[in-house]
C-alpha cells in the first residue's frame, strides 16, 4: 500500500504567505496606506506580528505598482533580557532583507509616584516605544509609520473601551499626526492573528518574543480578560471580531463629520 503523498512545505509556505499579502492588499486598497514615493518606518519589535509585516512589506513592496523606501526602527529597553542578543538577530534579519535598521535606547522606568498603584508594564512600554517611534520617523523625513497591530488587537481594544470606558474608540488603519506630516498606519488590520501565527510557523521565520521580566510575571489586565472572553466564543470569533471593527469603524466615521 502506497504511502499518503506528503504536503510540499515550499508550496505551503508559500501559500501562507500569499493569503496575508492579500489581506495587505485588501487593506491598501480599502484605505490607501501607502502611496508611491512613501519613506516608510517599521516599528520592529521582533515579535512575531512586526517580523512577518516586515517579510510582507519586503515581498509586497516588489510586486506592488508603488515605489517606497522601508526603514525599521527597534527600541531597547533597559529592563529586557537578552539585548544583544536580540539587536544580532534583528540585524541579521534585516540585512538579509536589505533593509535599514535603526536602534533607540528608552528611558529606565522611574517606576510609580509614591502611593500611587503601579500600571501594567506594557503600558509603559507602548508609550516609550510610541514616543521614539515618532521621533525617529520625524526626524528622518519618514512620512508613514507602519505598526503591526492585527485584527484581535483592534477588536479587544474596541471591546476594552466600550467596556471600561463606554466609548467605541479602536485602532484605526490611519491616524495623520504633527498636521498630517506623519501618519500611523496597520497594515495588518485585516489579518487574524491566527492567521499571523500560522504564516510564521509555516515559514520558519525567526522571531523574538518580549524578554521582559516585570512583563513576565504575568500580571492581569483588563486586555487579557477581554482576550479571554474573544476567545471563549470559539467559531464564532471571527465575526465578532470583524464586527467590533466595523462598529469601532463607523463611529470614527461618524465623529470625524461636521
């Protein structure tokens, strides 16, 4: 009895790869992110999310009828593990890809004022990261920064102010910032990231999970019980998700008119 043909791991890999370019595609042609002559700044975390947009971006940027440069920039922090480490691999990475690469080092943590609770640490992280992030991009004339938040980011987001805050304020694919000389853009607002995860598994690209250790000592938020909940609603999930987005969506929309 003849044995079951195995599947090609290439014409699965690139399979995967293909079906979130076309989630990227799909985002650039419902909101124009990117444009002919763009000088696009990657923030690159080297987490899984902002290491497959960068293959994207690479991969997307050959074939796609714009012209851009692509630049990454990657902040340190002073309380991760492993920092050169990560700074050989991130280098690495993006020299194979031919693309620039940039460090900025962020400010210690001073901690919180005395008698006031302690935040989530990854709060802190998001608005030190954030901060150099525009800086850089300001700095070197890059008019777009592309972060790679996904589909489950926007939605727990939406789902978190409407929870704890009674607002539908999400992650919009574009925010023009400094009188529009900067604009935010997520490419991968369309994608899953489920679907994120099997795209880098298939394909063997490394990555560099946050080595952080006041980050791993698995504090609580309220991210984290929204996620779990997202989560609980098994197949259904996915429309829930793409449903938070639409509504968080159509009430910019709505705000944004005079």
């Amino acid at each position: 009895m003849n044995a079951e043909p195995t599947a090609d791991p290439a014409a699965d890999r690139e399979r995967r790869l293909h079906f979130l370019a076309r989630r990227l595609a799909a985002a650039q042609k419902r909101w124009s992110l990117f444009a002919d002559g763009d000088r696009v700044l990657l923030g690159l975390s080297g987490g899984m999310d902002s290491v497959m947009l960068l293959h994207l971006l690479v991969r997307w940027r050959r074939a796609a009828p714009l012209d851009f440069a692509l630049a990454a920039l990657h902040v340190e922090f002073p309380e991760a593990q492993g920092r050169a480490e990560r700074r050989r691999r991130l280098q690495e990475l993006c020299d194979g890809l031919d693309v620039p690469l940039a460090f900025a080092a962020a400010e210690p943590d001073p901690g919180p004022p005395a008698g006031a609770r302690p935040a989530h640490p990854c709060f802190r992280c998001a608005r030190e990261r954030r901060r150099l992030l525009f800086g850089h991009a300001a700095q070197h004339g890059c008019g777009k920064l592309a972060l790679a938040h996904h589909l489950d980011d926007a939605a727990e987001t939406v789902l978190m102010n409407l929870l704890f805050q009674g607002g539908l304020e999400g992650l919009p694919p574009r925010r023009d910032f400094f009188d529009g000389r900067v604009a935010l853009i997520r490419p991968l607002l369309l994608a899953e990231k489920s679907e994120i995860a099997r795209a880098a598994s298939a394909l063997g690209f490394p990555f560099v999970p946050c080595l952080c250790d006041r980050a791993a000592q698995g504090i609580g938020s309220e991210r984290d019980h929204v996620r779990a909940f997202l989560s609980s609603l098994g197949p259904n999930a996915r429309a829930a998700k793409r449903h938070l987005l639409r509504v968080s969506l159509a009430a910019a929309e709505g705000a944004a008119r005079p």
